[in-house]
C-alpha cells in the first residue's frame, strides 16, 4: 500500500508566519518584542557544536558610558573551517592528515609522511649511508679468522716378525706366533700410549724410502716393504698454522737389529702379538688399520712359509 507524499515544509519561515519574514537564529523574548531592553541571560538558546560540546550564546548587555550600548559576542568567521575532535582538519574521502602517522594493516608503524614537497624531494633524493662491517665481520656476518694452511706427508708402518713360523703342517695359521713392533709415548697426563712408528717424508725420498728410515731411526730395526697397508689424514694447529696431514701405513718384514732408545721422542718399544693389536693400539684410525693387518696377515704367512723364508731371531 503506498503512503502519502509527505508535504515539505517551508525552511524559511514558519507556520503562521507572514510571507517574506525569515526565521533568525534565536527565539524572540516577549522583553525584544515590546521594545524593552533584553535582560542579560535570557533568549538563550544551546547549539551544538561540531565538537561535540554545547555552547551558549547569548546577548550580554554593557553599559559603556552614557549610550548604555550593546556588546555582543562576536560571531566566527563565516569563512573560517570547523575543527575535528582533535583539533584537525576533517578528513575526506578517508585521507589521513599530513602530519599524522598512518599505520600499516598488520599493526605496524609506518614510516612519517614527509611535510610538503620539498620534504619529499628531501627524502626521495637521500641515500642511506652503507654499514660499515666490524673487524672479524664480513657484509655485517661474524667470520672466524683464517689460519695459514700447510700440508705434511709421513710415512710409517708395521714390522712383523714370525710370519713363517706361524703356520703349522695343516696350513692354519696361529696369529699368536706372529709378533709386531709398537714405540710408546708418554701424554700429557702421563699415560704410556702405543703407536705405529712413522716420520716426515725428507726431500728426495720415496715414501717407501721414507717408511723404512723411520721404521729403522725409532725402533732400531731394520725392514723391508712387504705392501702397503694404508692411509690416514687428519688435521691439527701447531704456532697457528693449520696442517694438513696424511700418513702411509706398510707392512714390513723384519731382517735384523735391536731395539734402542736413541729417538728422544720414543719413551719404549716392544714387541706384541698381532692378536693383541688392535686392543694395544691408542687411535682409532690406527685400529682400523689393524683390523686390515689381521685379514691379510694369515695369507702373508702361507706364502712366506710356501717360500721356506726363516724369520731371524
């Protein structure tokens, strides 16, 4: 069911009105309409601001001198623009102020717009000045300083003795009767630790060559290369040079000589038997190495004793 137009009232005067009078701001007192002087406080009227707060504006009378003229409070200037709440001007179309902060959607804080523009050629034209890395930093990173590196080759291994013996008439071989020479060193705690003898490579030397002069300098026995066994390479710093160093391992035949204590480095040598070498031996790299000894020195054995070599006593 449709409704009635509604009927727009005249906002220039009102009911009851004669035509062409114009409502003003403030109702008329019954004291204004007889001519009579306004009384101070009355024909008040409260009007909202945009603020939000309530203001009274009234006609206030003074008497200045014999004319006993008026004053009134000066109205704002029609031109002038209404303050926000916060003393602003109001944003349209959802702009922020110039000089406020916006914040980003996720809650952060943005960087301050810059005023005018010359403030923005300012900012636009301005480079950020590159940081400066730390000592012992590299692009801002902390990095470990590089010692000097240097490589070393020795050369070394395991004199046997009793290969031949060790094998009885069925052919079994008792790794019992098979004797292997250790040098022993002290540590730091002073605990006696076994190893296989060994030495740097001299120039002009074959690594072969080199096996068999340590062999001889650090035992005092003399040998000969039966096959190469193997090799280790580890690192170590000494007076601040990294190094770098790969040790080959031989099996070598025993021929003659004793031992002695000549090497200060050595603080005893012994024999052991080849069972017992991998539990006498004190690095690992060097047990593994013994664990390879123990598979091929049965077959070593058969060919020796095959070859009707004698082993010296």
């Amino acid at each position: 069911m449709s409704q009635p137009p509604r009927r727009r009232r005249s906002r220039g005067r009102r009911r009851g009105q004669p035509a062409g009078s114009r409502r003003t701001n403030q109702d008329t007192t019954p004291q204004q309409a007889a001519g009579e002087p306004p009384v101070p406080g009355a024909g008040t009227r409260p009007r909202r601001t945009t603020a939000g707060r309530a203001d009274t504006t009234a006609d206030t009378t003074a008497q200045s001198g014999r004319g006993g003229k008026q004053a009134h409070t000066p109205a704002p200037h029609q031109g002038s623009t209404p303050k926000s709440k916060q003393g602003g001007t109001p944003k349209q179309g959802g702009t922020p102020k110039q000089g406020g902060t916006p914040k980003s959607k996720q809650g952060g804080r943005a960087t301050p717009a810059p005023r005018g523009g010359a403030g923005r050629r300012a900012a636009a034209g301005k480079k950020k000045s590159p940081r400066t890395p730390r000592a012992g930093q590299r692009g801002g990173a902390r990095v470990a300083t590089r010692l000097p590196v240097r490589d070393e080759t020795s050369a070394g291994g395991l004199v046997v003795s009793g290969l031949a013996e060790a094998v009885d008439a069925a052919g079994q071989v008792d790794m019992d009767a098979i004797y292997v020479a250790l040098i022993g060193r002290l540590d730091r705690r002073g605990r006696l630790l076994w190893f296989m003898p060994k030495g740097h490579v001299e120039a002009g030397e074959s690594i072969a060559q080199t096996a068999q002069r340590e062999v001889w300098e650090e035992t005092g026995l003399t040998a000969s290369i039966i096959t190469a066994l193997g090799t280790i390479d580890y690192w170590f710093v000494s007076e601040g040079v990294r190094i770098h160093k790969t040790v080959h391992h031989h099996l070598l035949r025993y021929i003659d000589g004793d031992f002695n204590d000549e090497d200060p480095e050595v603080t005893e040598i012994a024999w052991f038997k080849a069972s017992e070498l991998t539990e006498k031996l004190a690095y690992a790299d060097e047990r593994k190495l013994a664990r390879k000894a123990a598979t091929v020195l049965p077959a070593m054995a058969r060919k020796e004793h095959a070859a009707g070599r004698v082993t010296p006593r």
